[in-house]
C-alpha cells in the first residue's frame, strides 16, 4: 500500500483552483500515474491507472463537498485507489492545496515492487507540482 500526503501553497485564488477540480476529465494533466478518466454517470469515471509497468481501468467515485472546498475520489472495486484534495483560501489570493493519496498494487508482483521503493514515492508532492503549473501556465484557447 502506498499513502502519499502532500501539502503546497499556490498562486491562484480559491474559486479557481476549485473550477479547475471541478472538470475531473482534466485530472490527468495533474495526477501522475492518471493517463485518462471517462465519465460513466453523474459522479462516476473510469481511470486509466498506470503503475510502474501495468496498465488497468479502475471504476471511480468522485465527490465534491463545496462547501468544505473538497473533493475524495474511492475506487468502487479492486485494490484501494482513494484520495482527497482540500483547499482553503490564503492572504494575498493564493490556495492552501492538501492532497493525500492511498493506492494499494494490484498483483502479487506489484506489491513486492510497492515494498522495495516504500517511503522513496514523493508522488503527491508532483502531482501538486503539475497541479500548479496547471493553474498558472497558459490558459488553454
């Protein structure tokens, strides 16, 4: 099992870092290991998930609490594949970005694989990486 919790500050207000989590379709941009989500039904994707050298669909529930400016996506079958991303506005008009990922490997191989890098996977603090470059790069035509 692989737990993963990062923690950034980015420069872009609260209600624009929410409008960009709001298009899940795009979470691949961000995501590492994400290749590509499929809308099913209101609140239900499938995810093309990449780890290391397999490539499987897990079927998602996304769901957004607004009001406490969250989102947590859990895998509806299979291995654990959950996470959640939490903002909170910050002076100066940047967001306080919180994203904590729980992935368990799907297979007997993966999970020797998953033992012998534990604690060497930082990759939540790229995924806020690439998150932020995302809201600040150029905006898309």
């Amino acid at each position: 099992m692989t737990h993963q919790h990062a923690v950034t500050v980015v420069a872009a207000p609260l209600e624009t870092v929410e409008r960009a989590l709001q298009d899940v379709a795009h979470w691949p941009r961000f995501l590492l290991g994400v290749e590509q989500v499929a809308k099913v039904s209101h609140g239900r994707y499938t995810f093309v998930v990449r780890d290391r050298s397999s490539v499987r669909e897990v079927d998602v529930a996304v769901v957004a609490h607004p009001g406490e400016h969250r989102v947590g996506w859990h895998a509806l079958a299979g291995p654990r594949f959950d996470g959640e991303i939490r903002l909170a506005a910050v002076a100066g008009g940047r967001t306080r970005v919180s994203l904590s990922r729980t992935a368990d490997p799907a297979g007997f191989l993966a999970s020797l694989a998953d033992l012998a890098r534990m604690g060497h996977d930082d990759t939540a603090a790229l995924d806020l990486q690439r998150l932020e470059a995302v809201l600040t790069g150029p905006t898309e035509s």
